[in-house]
C-alpha cells in the first residue's frame, strides 16, 4: 500500500516518538508499504526550521534527504493535477502545507498517516 505521511508523523518516526500511533508505526515498518513524504512538507519543515521552531542538524537538507533514504521514504513532488485538486477543496482547513497533502492525497489515490483529527473533514483515507 501507498502511504503519504503528513509532516509531523515523517518527523516523529525519523525520531521514533512516542506519540506515533502503534497504527501508523505498523504501517510505516511494513516494508510492503511505499511510504512518501510530499515535497511541501519538506518546505515546511525547512521554514520552522529557520525560524527556530524545530531543531534538526546542519545542514538540514542533507540530513533530511539522508533520513528519507534511510527509512526508505520517497519524496512526492507537486503536479498540476495536485494543484487542480488543492483549488477545489473546500476551506476547512487553514493550514497551507496540510492543504497541499490533502490535495496530493487525493489525486494520487492514498491514504495519508496523521494524527490530525482536523483532516478527518475531508475526502481522504486516512492512517491514525
């Protein structure tokens, strides 16, 4: 199964947090599964970074690209049909880079691994 993992959940199972669900840390050890993280998450998680909000080693980009590869994760980049799809949700959710997986989740067909319950008011498969 595909799986695209919304932001917090790539940074708690690269960090092996607690608070990922025994749900979703089954489904990303599964390695049956393709697992992708979308490039916005990426983007967002290089933005709280700079603004201190999230500490990670430098330099940031190599160490994230070497954490995608080594917990087997594929970085989803964004179409123009993920954008299509991004103009036509409805705006129940104000945060932008979740607004981008929601879309990218439903053009590609896949379920996305969260802990948002905010997510749960759109049209998506969701791992919790």
């Amino acid at each position: 199964m595909k799986i695209l993992l919304d932001t917090h959940i790539f940074l708690w199972a690269i960090a092996d947090d607690p608070r990922l669900s025994k749900r979703i840390k089954a489904a990303y050890l599964n390695e049956d599964n393709e697992l992708f993280l979308s490039v916005a998450s990426f983007w967002e998680i290089l933005i709280k970074h700079g603004l201190g909000k999230l500490p990670l080693p430098q330099p940031t980009v190599a160490y994230l690209s070497r954490q995608l590869e080594i917990n087997r994760i594929l970085l989803l980049p964004i179409r123009l049909g993920h954008l299509s799809d991004l103009e036509r949700l409805p705006p129940l959710h104000r945060d932008p880079f979740d607004r981008m997986i929601i879309a990218q989740a439903i053009a590609e067909a896949i379920p996305i691994a969260t802990a948002d319950s905010t997510l749960e008011k759109y049209k998506v498969t969701l791992i919790q």
